[in-house]
C-alpha cells in the first residue's frame, strides 16, 4: 500500500484541535521520544490540545529524563471516551492491538480520525492516513523527515526529543537494522545536534551510560541462562517470572535485554523468552539475512527484518521454548 504524503498528513494535522496520543505497549524511547516530539510540534504550532499516555511503565532509565512528565501514565486510549477527540495520533506502533495495553482485539469508533506513522515493516496500515517506512532507523528519523519537508523550525527542544529515538532505537549506532541507512542516520543526528540537541547531556549521559544495577543483573542472568547452536549460528536465553518478579523488571525493561545477546560472535540470530504474568514475551534479533519479522509473524507477532518481537499465550515455558526453536529452524 502506498503511503500518503508529508503534506497530506501535514494539512490534516492542521485541521484538527483536540488529540490523543498513547505509547506502544512496553514503551522505549523511540515511542517516548516520537509521542513527545509530536506533541510538541502539535502545541507550539496549532495550539492543539494534547492527551498524552501510557499505560505501561518505561523502564527506569527513560522514567528519570524529565520528558517522562510529560506522559500520564497507567492510562489506557480504552479509559477515554474517544469521541472527545478529534484524532488519534499513532507512533512507532505496528498494530493498533499494541497502543497502550496490549489488547487481543480493539475496535476504535469509526468517526475518530487516526493517522498511523511507523517505521516497522510489518506495519498493518490501520490509520485513515498512514506513514510507514521500515528502511527508516525509527519513527524519530521518519518525523525529522516530515518536519523537514514542511519546512518546521527546529529549536533545541524538538531537536533533543527527535534525537533521543534515533539513539535509543540504533542502540547507540551499534543496530544492524540502520546499516541500510547508516548514512542517513548519522546526517540526521548531525542536522538535530547542529539544531540544539545536546548528545552528551541530554542522551548519553542520562541514558546511554547510565544503567541502574538491576538491568545490569538481568544482562548477566540472560549471559548465565543462554543456550548456544554453534552449528546453526542461533542462541537463545529464557527467563522465568520468578526471576523477572527478583529483578524487578516491568515490560519496558525486559524489552531492552535482547540486545545484550546481539553481539555474540559466529552467531546471526538471537532471541529472549521472558515470562511475564500470564503470558510469554518473545524478542528476536537477527545479524544474518534471515528476516525475523517474518518468524515473529509466524509467532503472532511481528516487527522488523533484523529485530522483531512476538507474544505466546495459554503455554509454558518449556513448550514455548520447543515451539520457537522449531519455528525458526524451519527459517534458518
Ligand atoms: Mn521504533
């Protein structure tokens, strides 16, 4: 499906007034850095009022930057009447099951204006207006073009939000997902750091260098815990409930230990299964030209060619772990 254009999504923003935006289920900074930079633009330009939030927690880290107050938390777009808004904005959010809570089914009201804006490949295209681009580095990357394009003054602010999902979807520039736009993703931190983004101050300082102990125990257990296929070039690692519930880890954070695992020589793909409450949360990261989001569709879930996550339901541990090595093996 073809995408809509800078300018058609740009006009349609000016018509409005009154919008609700949610975080993606397990929000990281991309989500956080997308959804704020928005609603910035949104209130500084159109006057707009913004409805803000995030039913789940960001991890520890991404809590502590002050942008953070900016969200509502423990909210969920299905707690609001949502015929009191004009639009729903979605950001870095490849299924509409995915905004806010994570649902098995939602039905928005038919009359509320959605423009859907994304970066992963298996975007499902749900909004009346849709922007999706998997060979961009983030939805950050994607809403510098636009604000680009329209030709948006970049302050230090807007600049600095836009950064922080740059940096934080790269993992830091390390994530082989942006070697197809490895030039572009660099000359965009340039253009928001010459804008007034602070990389030292506002992103690695803060974020980047600033891991608190438990995230680094949850590293060591995934170390501990994973098992390798030297000769199928896969490694895998699972964590019980019980230890998640000792380490303290909401969604947010068990999310980001994945790419713990991602840098392992002679192995191309990597996954983490972690269990949460009453379900399994799974996450793929891929080196080789095996695409993930493909395995992760064929899990129910979805994602990128080279990272991608999934969730198993009504299912142990044990026999989540034999269907996710069975799955991939029949890709690999
Ligand atoms: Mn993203």
């Amino acid at each position: 499906m073809e995408n809509n254009s800078f300018e058609e999504i740009w006009n349609k923003l000016k018509e409005f007034k009154k919008a609700i935006i949610t975080l993606h289920s397990g929000p990281d900074g991309d989500s956080l850095g997308s959804c704020t930079a928005m609603k910035y633009v949104l209130e500084k330009y159109f006057n707009y009022e913004v409805t803000l939030i995030s039913h789940d927690n960001l991890s520890e880290t991404l809590k502590s930057l002050d942008l953070s107050k900016e969200v509502e938390f423990g909210k969920d777009i299905l707690d609001f009447d949502l015929n009191n808004f004009d639009i729903l904005i979605a950001l870095d959010t490849g299924n509409a099951k995915r905004l806010g809570k994570n649902k098995k089914e939602i039905n928005l009201p038919e009359d509320l204006f959605v423009i859907n804006i994304d970066h992963h490949k298996t975007n499902e295209v749900y909004g009346n207006l849709n922007y999706v681009s998997s060979e961009s580095s983030s939805t950050c990357s994607i809403l510098v073009d636009l604000f680009q394009k329209v030709e948006l003054d970049f302050d230090s602010e807007l600049s600095k939000r836009l950064l922080l999902g740059i940096c934080t979807d790269t993992g830091f520039f390390k994530t082989v997902r942006a070697i197809s736009n490895v030039k572009k993703t660099f000359e965009q931190s340039v253009f928001l750091i010459n804008h007034g983004a602070n990389y030292v101050e506002d992103i690695l300082m803060p974020i980047g260098i600033n891991l608190p102990w438990k995230m680094k125990k949850y590293r060591a257990l995934l170390i501990n815990n994973a098992k390798i296929n030297k000769e199928k070039r896969y490694c895998y690692s699972v964590l019980s409930s019980k230890d998640i519930k000792e380490l303290n880890l909401n969604l947010a954070e068990v999310r980001e230990g994945v790419q713990e695992l991602q840098d392992i020589k002679n192995i191309d793909l990597i996954w983490t299964l972690a269990e949460i409450d009453n379900y399994i949360k799974g996450s793929f990261r891929c080196k080789s030209e095996v695409d993930v989001s493909k395995i992760a569709k064929e899990l129910g879930g979805g994602g990128h060619k080279r990272a991608a996550a999934f969730i198993l339901e009504d299912m142990s541990l044990e026999d989540a772990e034999k269907k996710v090595i069975n799955t991939v093996e029949k890709f690999i």
